[in-house]
C-alpha cells in the first residue's frame, strides 16, 4: 500500500490535538494521517542528530521505556537517527507516537522510512504536516517543521546533537513558549553530545542523567490504578536500573513514593534534621527520583 492509497484527513486550528491548539508556532492548517491522540495526552518531543553514536537506539529504547504508563505521546521528525529510534520504541512498548514530516501529505517517503512511517499509522499513531498534497520537501521546510513538533509538546527532549545541529532548533522553539527543555548530557569529546551539554552548561535545558528516570524529570505521573492512585515504583526496580540509594534515601522515598509534600511537611512527617533532609532531597533528585518545578513541593516519582 502506497502514502497515496491512504485516507487523510484536514485539521482546523481549534482542532488540532495535545498543546497544539494553544501554541503561538501553530500553523494555519494540518494535514495527517492515522489516529490522532486522546484528549488527556501529553506530548513529549525527542529530538537528536541523524548521525548518533553506536549506542544512540539502546539509549533512546530505555528513554521511551519510562514513559509507560503515562498519557505520553513520542513526537517526533521521522528522521534517520534519534527521531526513527524514538518512533520505533514507542511503538515497542506500545506508546502513541506522532511524526510530523516537511513535505506534503501525499509525498512519497524514501527508504526505510517509508516502512516506518507505515508502523507508525497501523499502531495507532499518525503521521502529521502543515503541507497539503504534494507539495516538496523543500530545506527551509524543515525549521517549519520543527515549531510544530514542539508546538505539540509540554516538553522537549534533546537526546544527542551536534552544537550546531537541527534539533537545536527544535529546543530553541521550546524555550521560546517557555515549556520544559531536558538534555541527555553526554562525552566532553563527543560530537553528538554537543548540543545538550551546551544547553545544559548553559543553563537553557534540566539534565536527564538517567534514561529510566525521563517520567520523573518530565514531571509525568502515572496512570492512576482501580483505588485513583498512582501505580508507584518499587525500590527493587530502583534497584535494577542501577540506582544505589543510601539508607535514609531510601527509607524517605518508600515513605513519600507517589506523593507529593512541602519541605514543611516533610520535616513535620520524618523524624530527620532540615540539613538530612535537604542532603537526601538532593541524592534523589540526582537519580531523577524526586524534582521540585516549583521549588517549593517535592514531587516524588511522578505525583500529581
């Protein structure tokens, strides 16, 4: 089956899904193909260079990973590279993903991405532009492209890139509408890592130093479960993606897993000095355990 034997379908801006329809980048109209997401998801952007390291699919599987169990939407460029790998992973773990391409609707899709994108639209995912028809995949249409991907997004995720790459663009877009950018910091020496250690050394994107800890970092909570809670992460499977917590770390998180709490409140909940909570805090907000957007309630695991 060709693109062109596929249906597609035409958005108005008061149509159009996820942070879209409130973004100042939205453009005048959408085109896409597939199931667009559901009312409550949350788009998450992850972006990268088309030309990673070895280890770039392994580490963008472990990233997707940890978005189970959430309203997560992987969007994304379609791209060689970090955006195939990220679609791919959604698609394995069974996570909705949008790709959002710099042609139009009905162009043909080179190469193994024309497989991919096929995937993506039978998993109930969809393929997305602003570019009706066949209109060509021109190079200014790419930076075009780039808006709406974070335009969809509450968050952008800068997974590796060059210090001049593509993807920055993308992240600048983010930091444009003042939405939260993360970067996977990488090698001094590294090519690909160049861009999210700029960021980050910078001051511009929050570190994901874990990939198994994205969720957390990303500030997405869990599904709730039958009793309205959120399904909390255990110490054994903190354990087994290599996060070594000292005791009092550990005995303060399986106290608040899942919960959110002032620092008041956990100084009036645990029998601990304000300095030994302030130095746990910061253990476990270094293993992507707990973050504070507010810097005023700990959020720990994903709470609500």
């Amino acid at each position: 089956m060709t693109d062109k034997d596929r249906k597609y379908e035409t958005l108005e801006p008061n149509q159009y899904p996820l942070s879209l329809k409130e973004s100042r980048l939205a453009p005048p109209r959408l085109y896409y193909r597939g199931t667009l997401p559901s009312s409550d998801a949350i788009g998450i952007a992850m972006v990268g260079t088309r030309r990673p390291t070895s280890s770039a699919r392994e580490l963008c599987r472990r990233l997707v990973k940890s978005l189970q169990g959430t309203h997560a939407v992987v969007v994304s460029g379609l791209a060689q590279g970090i955006d195939s790998y990220c679609h791919e992973a959604a698609i394995e773990y069974g996570i909705p993903t949008i790709a959002v391409i710099a042609q139009g609707i009905n162009v043909r899709i080179s190469g193994d991405r024309a497989t991919l994108a096929m995937r993506i639209v039978d998993a109930g995912g969809c393929i997305m532009t602003e570019y009706e028809d066949d209109f060509p995949s021109f190079k200014g249409n790419f930076p075009a492209r780039n808006r709406i991907i974070s335009g969809l997004s509450r968050t952008t995720v800068l997974v590796q890139s060059k210090a001049k790459g593509g993807a920055l663009i993308t992240a600048d877009y983010c930091l444009q509408e003042n939405k939260l950018l993360l970067a996977v910091p990488g090698d001094f020496d590294s090519e690909p890592a160049g861009g999210p250690n700029l960021y980050l050394d910078q001051g511009k994107a929050m570190p994901v130093f874990l990939p198994e800890s994205l969720r957390t970092v990303a500030g997405l909570p869990k599904i709730l479960n039958e009793r309205n809670e959120p399904e909390a992460i255990s110490l054994k499977q903190i354990e087994a993606i290599g996060c070594n917590l000292s005791c009092d770390a550990s005995a303060l998180f399986k106290q608040f897993n899942g919960f959110k709490k002032t620092f008041q409140e956990l100084q009036d909940e645990c029998n601990l000095k304000p300095a030994n909570i302030l130095a746990i805090l910061t253990e476990l907000e270094l293993s992507g355990l707990v973050h504070t957007p507010d810097n005023f309630q700990f959020y720990f695991n994903g709470a609500t």
